[in-house]
C-alpha cells in the first residue's frame, strides 16, 4: 500500500448504529474537531441516524412489508397482523410522521392529535393504561388528556408518533432481524462476549433488509468523501455488531482505506484483546482518548512514523506474541513500548499492543468540537416517556460537550476509576469553555448544551456560571453531578440563572450503609438538601439507582425505596431509573471483592483461548437476596412515582414477594428538611 502524505490523508469518521436519535453522539464531532484543529482533512457521518431514516422511509416500508409477506400467516404476531393489515396508511403517513417528529411540519400536531390520521398497532394500547391509571373513565374522555392538558398539542402528538414509531421497530424485529432496537441494538453480541465466536457468526451469516440497508449507505458515504483513513467509534455495545458490518463492507469494496476502531466500548471491554479475527476488519484497535493515539495512527499511515511508534494501539502482526495493556492502570509515562510484557496464554496469537508513550493532548487543547456535514435538522424529537426530565434524553437536539475530562472524585467503587476516562482528570478554564459554547452557538444555531462528564464539578460549574452571566449568554444546559454539599442554595440558584434547567446525579442505593461501602462520598439526608435546592432553584432533577450492590440484603432494598418515595414526595427528585449493580473488572468491587464481602466467579474462557471483550464479572453474595424479583418492584415503583402516582402507597405493596416493613421513619426526609 503506498502511504499518502500526511496533508492528502482524508478522515472519515463514523458514528455506527444505535445510538440516540435527538442528536448526534459527541465522538465524532470531537474528533472531527481536533483533527481540523491539527490541519487534518476530516469530515463525519452519523450512520445511525441515516439507517433509521431509510428503514422508516416510503422505500423502507415497502421493504419490510415485502418481509412481512413471506411470514406464515400463523407466525405473525399481533403487530405484525396491524402493521399488514394498515400498510397502505403506514406508507401515506410515514414521510410527514417523520417531517414532524424533525420539528419541520409543527401544524401536523392537530392531526396526529386527532387519532384518526395515524395508524395504531399493540404500543398504543398503553394510552388506555394510563387513562385507568389516571381515573379516566367516561367514553370519550381523552385518556392523554392528565399528561398533557388541552394545550399540550405538540407534545401530546410527539408521544403518539413516537408509539407509532415503536409499533415499527417491533414489526422490524418480528420481521427482519429479532436483535433490533433502537437503543442496544444485537448489544447480547458484544456485552463483555469472551469469544468472539458469537459476533463472527452473525457477521458471516447472509445480509438482512437492515445489513443490506447500512451496506448501501456505508458505500454511498464512502462515494461521498473518498476517505483514506475511517475511524469507527463504538460508544457501547448495542453499536459494535453495526461497526463491524460498516467496517466488512468498507474492506469488501475498499480494500487500501485503513479503518481504525476506538470508543468507550473498546477503552472499557477490550483492553485485553488477543482475537486475532478482529483484525480481519479493522487495522487498528486505539484505547483511551482519541487524540494522541490518532496523531500518531495518521503521521504512521502517512509513511512518517513507524509502526513501533504507535500510541495505545493493538495491531495483528503475523508470526509475534504480543502484551495486553496494564488491566486498568494508567500506563506510564515515559519510554517506547512501556506497556508490560505479559506473555499471552497461547503462542503466536498475532495481536499485538504497542504504546510509545507520549503525554496526552491536555483537555484544554482539544479544540472545539464540529457538528458540519452533520444533518442537524434531520435528527428526531421523540417523547417515549411522560416525565419532563427523563424526556430531555430523546427530545430536541442537544450540543453534547464536557466540562472536564474524567472525575474529580474517583472513589466510587462501583466505578470503573482504574480506567483513564474516570482517572485522568483534567479541567479546562471557564474562558475556554465558553469560548468552545460560543463557536458551537454560533456554528449549529442552537443553544441547549448536555454537558457529557461523568460527574462535573461544582468549582468548575460555578466559574462556567459566572462566565456565561457575565457574557450574557442565553443558553439551556444540563449535566450529571455528585450531590455533594458544595451545591449549596445559593449555588444552585446562580447555576439555575446561568442557563441550568435539569441536572442528575448517583444516589445510588440510598442507605447511608451502603453509601458508605461505596465510597460515593454523600449520605441520604444531604441528598435530599441537595436535590431540593436544585428543585427550588426550578431545576428538574434525575437520581441514578443501583440495587443489588453487594452485601444489600432485602431490608436495604425495602428502605431504599421508602427514601426514594419521601423524596418524591418532597419534591426533591422528579425523574429515577433503577439500575442492576454489575461488577467490573476495572472497578475497586472487581479488583478487591474481599472488601466487600463478596466472592468472584471466574471470568468465562473462549474455546480458543482468544480474548476478545471482558469487562462485567459474576460474583456471589453471601446474603443470597433474589435482586431480579426485587429489581421488578423497584422499576414498577420508579415508574409510578415519576407519573406522579402511588406515592401514599406502602412501599411493600410494588413488590411481588412479601418483604419487611421499611424501618425508615415515615416523616425522615421531611425533618431532614426542615419541613
Ligand atoms: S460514579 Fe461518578 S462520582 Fe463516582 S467515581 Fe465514578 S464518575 Fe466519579
């Protein structure tokens, strides 16, 4: 292959599918950024948002109708039988459906409203649900008419089309490919996989109407921009199966384009990659922040650094045994190729790590991020859920951007803090932050920002506040925290003025005990004072739940849940979701089980002995608690509470089985309070 000059490299990077459908995921605005910054052509495409528009198209429909027809009659599942039996008013209604949810035709509100112009399939049965639920009884009654009142037009019909649009991807999935989703699409292929056998399989097997349809738009962009280079970055693992068919097409059709992978799948589940099969579709494999990795993959492909001079980067090479990374650490600083030699457990697998360590681009010296060439008018507005802060995550289009880079905090030991985007914090000044929000603005029209950081700090937010007033610019913007006590009122109040509408935050499992044990740095009671000076300052607030940490026994889970209804009920939180606690191998948990009295499973072997992606572990708690029976109370509790329903309910009643009475005092945040 003849290496092009560094100055005639072209850039492709890619956003594979699923990832969200408002706005595009940051990664490749990020790199697009820096490399311009650095001189280098680059250019992006959001393939997720392209195949979502061609499936749910006039020719898109047509197709999976065609599918839809070879199914035996007795193998159609009920919204399968709707979609056929209402195909010719799904192919009249999908383009304006579509034009609306891109907020370019707002008049068709009215319509949608009527429930007379969309079809509807299985997903808009849930609408009585909620009208039992909310004591709509009469005939006639509008039973949407609690969520959204009688001005709520737009809103009322955003929710409609977003059923309608679920109603599809069911029929998608019955259809065509069973793995479908819109989020987390074949992710069972990927999710902490020891084999890679699974996903080899699947790329082998024969083009589904969704493979044949990315296939096309992977080649109609590489048409486009005539890449040399394309970089792949897989968020997580509901995008692996897509960036590997995007990358088996490119090296089918375009064998010279060197094709590179990197993203938060790869930083957090391949660090230990020794599958040699992966490299039948990408070059290279690049861990941890992008920037110098890539610098040095370019100068390296333009023929001016050798391959032993990469950073962070595995590469097959026939006939060598190579070393995987440190598990977790940092690599250190200093020295060619510093990674330890770690013999691997087979001869001559072929993969080989290469780190030449150079520092780190400074977060300060990134650039700013680029959304051109990104169809920002095309991405959709959906409302899936009837809670004004869980929308903010699949309505309007949000420009993604961080106030520093990994935590200030690292301590979590559920967290992974060994691994460079919680470890390696760095900030930029409040000056350069604005002045990145300004070109953003001024670049993309809009002015709603989510700031992306796993936990931004509160010194930082506070000087990014004072800079935004000071320059008085209008901006909404919204971010994760940790609730701790430096988010006095006050604070708040100032961040609320500067532009904050919405924030979240870990509250974990709210059991000081276990609050403790975790080492989240918060208790219950000064979340509450926290969350409600957000509240009070107008601020919508999100709390992230964990159940199932280790040592939590049913008492635990029961008393959870009653803080989290006082919390509720005192207005603190508006919006929650309940997560599985899952063991890494990156985290405190997974490095040191014996500190919290729990005992790891061996990690699952390969038949082959190639490693390809590791990441959860299995573990056993000696408290023996059924956490799946109980995970369906806390989901089903959570979900009434963010409707604004059941919060006088006893909190035993959400669960299946008979548990123990909360030993939380009834009145517990309320004093806290000092209500
Ligand atoms: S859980 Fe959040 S606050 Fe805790 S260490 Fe991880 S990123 Fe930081």
């Amino acid at each position: 292959m003849q290496s092009p000059p560094l100055d005639r490299v072209r850039v492709l990077s890619v956003i594979p599918p699923m990832t969200q459908l408002n706005t595009p995921y940051p990664s490749t605005a990020y790199l697009t950024g820096f490399l311009r910054s650095r001189g280098v052509e680059a250019v992006q495409e959001d393939l997720a948002l392209a195949l979502m528009l061609r499936l749910f198209s006039r020719e898109g429909l047509t197709a999976l109708h065609a599918q839809v027809l070879l199914l035996a009659d007795a193998k159609r599942a009920p919204c399968v039988q709707a979609f056929a039996a209402q195909f010719d008013r799904y192919v009249a209604t999908i383009t304006p459906l579509i034009a609306f949810l891109q907020n370019r035709d707002a008049t068709l509100a009215h319509r949608i409203c009527s429930r007379a112009f969309l079809p509807e399939g299985p997903r808009f049965a849930t609408i009585d649900v909620y009208g039992a639920a909310f004591g709509v009884e009469e005939e006639g009654d509008d039973p949407l008419a609690w969520a959204f009142g009688a001005l709520g037009l737009q809103d009322k019909a955003r929710h409609l089309a977003t059923l309608y649009l679920n109603d599809l991807a069911d029929v998608l999935r019955e259809a065509v490919d069973p793995r479908f989703e819109f989020v987390r699409y074949a992710e069972q292929l990927a999710t902490s996989q020891p084999t890679f056998e699974p996903l080899a399989a699947a790329l082998a097997a024969p083009n589904n109407l969704v493979d044949d349809t990315l296939q096309d738009l992977t080649l109609a962009a590489i048409a486009r921009h005539a890449p040399t280079v394309v970089l792949i970055s897989v968020p997580f693992p509901g995008a692996v199966y897509a960036a590997f068919r995007i990358a088996q097409t490119i090296k089918a059709h375009h064998p010279a384009i060197v094709l590179a992978l990197g993203g938060g799948f790869v930083n957090t589940e391949l660090r230990e990659l020794t599958e040699g099969r992966v490299f039948d579709y990408f070059d290279f494999v690049t861990l941890d922040a992008g920037e110098r990795p890539l610098l040095a993959l370019l100068e390296h492909v333009a023929g001016k650094r050798s391959k032993q001079r990469l950073v962070r980067t595995f590469v097959r090479e026939d006939g060598e045994v190579g070393a995987g990374p440190p598990q977790g650490d940092l690599l250190p600083l200093g020295g060619a190729d510093a990674a330890p030699q770690r013999p691997q457990r087979l001869s001559g697998p072929k993969v080989r790590y290469i780190n030449f360590v150079e520092p780190d681009i400074a977060f300060a010296e990134v650039g700013t991020p680029t959304w051109d060439g990104l169809p920002l008018d095309k991405y959709l507005s959906l409302l899936d859920m009837l809670n004004p802060m869980n929308r903010l995550w699949s309505d309007g289009r949000w420009n993604k951007l961080t106030v520093a880079h990994g935590c200030y905090w690292k301590k979590c030991s559920f967290c992974d803090v060994s691994l460079d985007y919680i470890s390696r914090y760095e900030g930029a000044s409040a000056t350069t932050l604005v002045d990145r929000i300004e070109a953003i603005v001024k670049e993309t029209g809009q002015t709603g920002f989510h700031f992306v950081d796993e936990a931004a700090p509160p010194k930082a937010l506070k000087a990014l506040a004072a800079e935004l007033q000071a320059r008085n610019l209008g901006i909404s913007w919204w971010g994760n925290i940790r609730f701790e006590k430096s988010f006095s009122p006050e604070l708040c109040q100032q961040l609320a003025d500067s532009g904050c509408i919405a924030i979240s935050g870990g509250l974990e499992v709210a059991s000081d005990r276990l609050l403790n044990l975790m080492k989240k740095g918060v208790s219950v009671e000064q979340v509450a004072r926290v969350t409600r000076a957000f509240t009070d300052a107008g601020v919508l607030v999100h709390a992230y739940l964990m159940y199932g940490f280790p040592t939590q026994t049913v008492q635990d889970t029961v008393d959870a849940l009653e803080y989290v209804r006082q919390l509720f009920e005192q207005g603190c939180i508006q919006s929650g979701f309940f997560h599985r606690f899952a063991c890494t191998v990156h985290s405190p948990v997974g490095k040191r089980p014996e500190d919290y009295g729990v005992t790891l499973l061996p990690l699952p072997d390969s038949p082959d002995h190639k490693i390809f992606a590791k990441n959860d572990v299995g573990f056993i708690d000696p408290t023996g608690v059924d956490h799946d029976v109980l995970g369906v109370g806390l989901k089903k509790a959570i979900y009434n509470y963010m409707h604004g329903v059941g919060l006088d309910a006893d909190v035993r009643s959400w669960f299946s089985v008979k548990v123990p009475k909360p030993t939380v005092a009834k009145h517990r945040i309320a004093r806290a309070l000092g209500v």
